[in-house]
C-alpha cells in the first residue's frame, strides 16, 4: 500500500470528522480507522480524494439509512 492511500484515507476520515451528523459519516468517524479505510481504497484501485470520500459515502449513507428504518421499527 502506497502513502498515496493514508492520505487519501486521512481525507475520508477529516471529512467524516467535519460531518458526523450528517448521513452516516459518524459510522465512518467511530467504526474505521485510517490504515483500514487505505487498505480498502487501494483494494479498489481508488485515486483520488474525492473518489474516496464518494466510496465511503456509500457506505455512511447505507449505515444511515439502516439506522433510520430501525428507529422506525
């Protein structure tokens, strides 16, 4: 794994830090840690910042909208 990804994993982190209540990225903030999230950016080959901080919205997004259905539960 090349430095490339901790920076682009630092990037996902800082912005889920800048928008933990906001559609998930608390997950992101409170469940992964920096050196796991740039293992998976390089897994799938990600490039850029913004293409990192976009593959883990998915996952804020999914996270949020379960939590969202088990409140309404």
């Amino acid at each position: 794994m090349t430095d490339m990804y901790l920076v682009h994993a630092q990037a996902v982190y800082d912005h889920a830090l800048a928008n933990y209540n906001t559609n998930g990225w608390d997950f992101i903030v409170e469940c992964r840690e920096v050196p796991e999230m740039a293992k998976e950016l390089a897994e799938y080959n990600v490039k850029t910042q913004a293409a990192a901080i976009r593959h883990f919205k998915e996952t804020a997004n999914l996270l949020a909208e379960q939590r969202l259905n088990a409140q309404d539960w």
